[in-house]
C-alpha cells in the first residue's frame, strides 16, 4: 500500500522503517512496498519514495532491513503514475496518448510521450530495479495494473498510438514486455521478478480479460516468479471497492477469483490475488484447491494491528473491513483511501489503530498532506 511517508527529498524515513518493522514482526511472509516511483516528476502521491539514483539508498537500505527482518521477504513494487500523477505532483503529466482522466479536477490533461520518453521510461524502471536490489529488497514487482503508466499503454482507451507501441495487445505490451526482460537480465535468474496486471480495467473499450491473457502468456514465456492478478483504474477503482458492486463478489469473499480460475488452465504461474480475502476458512479453501499459490492483503493489515499474526494463530479468524456506503461514489472512493492512508500515519508514528476514525476529517488530512507536500 502507498505509504505517503517519503521526506522531501523523497527518500524513505525512520517513521517507514517503523511501518515495515511491525509487519515483518508480525509474521507477514512477503511484504511488497507501495508505489516507489522511477521518475520524480510522475508520482502518484506527494510523498511518494522516489529512487532515480543511489542518493536515497543509505535511508532506503534502513527501511528495508526493517521489513527483512524475521525471515520476511520484502519486495519493491516500482512504478511510473503517468496520467494518474496528481496536480500536486505535476500539471504536465505524460501518458501514451493525451486522453484525460476523468475523476474530479486532481489530474491535468497528459501529453502524449515521444519514443525517446518511452525509451527513458523503460531505462528508469530498469535502473530502479537495480537500485531496489542493492537496497537489498529481495524481489521487484513491476506495477502494471490500477490504471498507472504501464496499464495506460496496454489499454486501448488511454493508448491511441499508432506506432509501434500501439494498436495491437502485441504493440502495448511492448513496454512492459521489454521492461521486465531487461529486468530479469540485470538482476539474474535468481532474483524475484513479479508483475501486478489487471484481469480487466472494468471499463468498455478498455483492456479485457483477452488482453489480458495474452500478456500472461507473453510474461510466462519470459519467465517471472509471480503474477499478482487485479483490476480497475483510478476511473473504476474495482480493486478497492468491488464488494460495494456486485452481490456475488460479496457473497463470495475475494475479487477477480474467476479470472484467475479461467486463467489456470491457461498458464503455470504462480499466482497471488489480493483484494477482499478476509476470512481463513475460505483462504485455506483456496489454497488447498491449488486456485492460487499465494494470497494477498491490504486493508486487513490496517483493520487489525497484530494481522497476519493473530489471523494464522486461529482456523476460523475472519477480518472485518471499514464500511463507506456514500451514494456519491467518488466521495466513497477518497474515504477508502483516506481512512486506510490515516491508519497507516498511525502504525507508523507507533500508535494504536482508530478504526471509528471519521472518514471526511481523513480525506481533509490526506488532502492537506497531499497539497502541503507536493507544492510547499
Ligand atoms: C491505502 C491503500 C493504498 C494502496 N496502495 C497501493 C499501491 O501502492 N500499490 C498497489 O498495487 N496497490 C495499492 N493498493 C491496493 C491494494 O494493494 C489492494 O489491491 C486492494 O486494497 C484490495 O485488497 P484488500 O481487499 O486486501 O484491501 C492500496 C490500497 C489501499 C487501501
């Protein structure tokens, strides 16, 4: 989960050491970073960690001997926001092709970016993926889902382009394809690659489940350790609030669970879901069944300060999530993130969760943080 705890250099600080110390000691048995962004100009949040060179390493090393610690692997999700840079990071953000986000007023119109920026992109993601391994992250995740810039180029509906990075799934793969090849090659056969894509971007026009499949394939060939399937897009955020859409998923526990069942007998991944696993009965179910290799949790980690520890003690834990039933969608969407961004302030100064937390003063806070960070 994004953390938002970089400084102003936008290098990691004693409170994300804190953060990561708790879950490795915790028992977490692989923690992956938030969003650590290739290039400063395109982040996602203001105080994103940003890791362009060795400058921020000595902090950075700090933070991740903290979430080693207790035999935890600890990996670095690496990523670029492209379109989906606020208007605190930037007001020229660049994108495959220059098609707006629709959400609020919080994001600029992008460019569309020439070959030589995505020629740039794809050595920033490289040269980051290098820093995270001497920083001595234990694996990399390349962050290809949530509508961020690689996202962008696979969707039809952000990448208009019609050269060779557009147009056809082979054409806007073609970055992420490359980024994770060279990825693999600069940190060896041994070193944890993974990569998280979307099942679909829930949106018509956009990436879709064929697309989608495609691309597993393409990365199967290649050779990574782990697909993180999920979906949506800042425009639908599916990956946060699909239990509000649709009765089955609520019913049924964990999101985008029948893409990865189709998705099996195309392909022997590894594979991991996150989003909505919260009960052990049916986490267990699932492995047993050999559905997915590995689960993943977010929100659980802030709905509960001892998780996972206390949810693998007991056979029948089950995690209870916070409930934002606002008709406006687009205000449940920020309580989502600011109620969690809130608690995540919270375990990191070392401080009790606050689970009765009132969800408008957290988007105020979060938003000040955001405004306050990225432009003063
Ligand atoms: C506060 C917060 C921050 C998040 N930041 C990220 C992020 O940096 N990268 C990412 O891939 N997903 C991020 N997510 C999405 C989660 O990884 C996950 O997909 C989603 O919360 C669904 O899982 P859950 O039901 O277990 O919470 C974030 C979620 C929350 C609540």
């Amino acid at each position: 989960m994004t953390e938002r705890l970089a400084d102003r250099n936008q290098h990691a600080t004693a409170a994300l050491e804190h953060l990561y110390r708790h879950w490795s000691a915790n028992d977490a048995g692989l923690l992956i970073s938030g969003n650590i962004i290739v290039d400063r100009r395109f982040k996602e949040a203001s105080a994103n960690i940003v890791l362009e060179d060795e400058s921020g390493l000595p902090a950075l090393s700090r933070m991740v001997a903290a979430g080693t610690q207790n035999n935890t692997h600890f990996w670095a999700q690496i990523s670029h926001a492209g379109r989906q840079s606020t208007i605190f990071s930037t007001f020229k953000p660049i994108a495959p092709s220059a098609v707006k986000l629709k959400k609020l007023m919080l994001f600029a119109k992008p460019r569309a970016m020439t070959m030589e920026e995505i020629k740039d992109v794809e050595d920033r993601f490289v040269n980051t993926a290098i820093l995270c391994k001497k920083a001595g992250f234990t694996g990399v995740q390349i962050h290809s889902a949530h509508g961020y810039l690689l996202n962008q180029f696979l969707s039809p509906i952000t990448n208009q382009r019609t050269d060779e990075y557009g147009g056809s799934i082979e054409n806007r793969s073609r970055l992420l394809l490359d980024i994770v090849r060279r990825v693999r090659a600069e940190l060896g056969a041994d070193f944890p690659v993974s990569v998280k894509l979307n099942s679909a971007d829930f949106q018509r026009g956009g990436f879709n489940e064929e697309d989608s499949l495609i691309v597993i394939q393409k990365l199967e060939e290649q050779g990574i350790d782990l697909l993180e399937i999920s979906g949506g897009t800042y425009e639908n955020i599916t990956f946060l609030t699909e239990r509000y859409q649709r009765k089955s998923t609520q019913e049924r526990e964990a999101y985008f669970m029948d893409f990865a069942r189709k998705i099996r007998k195309h392909t022997n991944l590894p594979l991991m879901i996150t989003g909505g696993f919260r009960s052990r009965a049916f986490c267990e179910e699932v492995l047993r069944k050999k559905e997915l290799e590995m689960i993943g949790f977010a929100r659980p980690f802030l709905n509960e300060a001892d998780f996972p520890n206390r949810f693998l003690e007991n056979a029948d834990s089950r995690v209870s999530d916070a409930v934002f039933n606002f008709k406006i969608h687009q205000m449940r969407d920020f309580a989502e993130a600011g109620f969690y961004d809130y608690q995540i302030h919270q375990l990191a100064g070392g401080k009790d969760l606050k689970p009765g937390y009132n969800p408008y003063l957290a988007v105020l806070r979060m938003t000040k943080n955001e405004l306050v960070k990225g432009w003063f």
